[in-house]
C-alpha cells in the first residue's frame, strides 16, 4: 500500500477537480470524477491518502454541477485537495556526479572518491522523474 502520492498524480488529480467543479452539470462533470475513482482505485493508496482521496471524491461531486451553495461545497473540495497536497511524495532518488568524469561523488562533502578531490556545484540542475541528479565541476 502507498503511503503518499507523487507531483504528477497530484497535478492530474488538481486538474481533474479543477474540471469537475467548473463543469456545467453533473453529467458534464462525470468523466472527470470517474479519472478521479480509477486513480484513487489504481493507485494502491492506504491510510490517510486513501481516506482524503475518497473524501476528496465524494466532495467534488457534491460541489459539481449546479448545486445549491456551491462556493461552501467547493471549498470543501479545495480543502481535501490542499490535504492531498501534503501528502506529496518528497523522496527522491538523489546522486551526484562529477560532470567531467561521471563518477559519482559524496553529497555532503561534494567530493568524488575516485578522483580525490572537491568540486563546485553548477547552478544547473537537471531533473528526470525518478532521478534528481546534481551536475558538478
């Protein structure tokens, strides 16, 4: 069972309620809160990510459509979102390499084992969605 969901989850899951809230009527609505039941049921969460994912759910299709009150139900909607939001996966798998050699090179001390030596950090830093990667000098 997952414990947290990723940014990109995340961002689908904001664009789906995003959607369903500002759809015209609930039939309008439904595509949008039946991505959002695969999602939750696809995704294998348990615990806290999988009861605010429901109740994010249930809340959007009582916010969607014309309904009575609407600005207090989509506040709920938005309030499950922003709990959904802190449960953000933050791990990541994180290396450091020495640009010009490719080894890889202690984080903390920024220092490659090979080479024996420090390096300084370039501003750049390339991003992957399953690697974080530091290029050094």
């Amino acid at each position: 069972m997952k414990t947290a969901i990723t940014q990109n989850t995340y961002d689908e899951v904001s664009r789906l309620v995003e959607c369903a809230l500002s759809a015209d009527t609930k039939k309008q609505a439904e595509p949008f809160t039946k991505r959002l039941e695969f999602l939750r049921s696809s995704g294998g969460y348990g615990g806290y990510v999988n009861c605010v994912f429901g109740d994010l759910i249930t809340s959007a299709k009582r916010a969607s459509g014309k309904v009575a009150d609407k600005e207090r139900l989509s506040s709920f909607a938005r309030t499950d979102l922003y709990k959904l939001e802190d449960q953000i996966s933050n791990a990541t798998n994180e290396e450091t390499i020495h640009i010009k050699t490719g080894h890889k090179v202690k984080k903390e001390k920024q220092y490659c084992w090979c080479c024996f030596s420090f390096y300084n950090e370039l501003t750049i830093t390339l991003h992957s969605p399953h690697t974080h990667v530091k290029a050094l000098t």
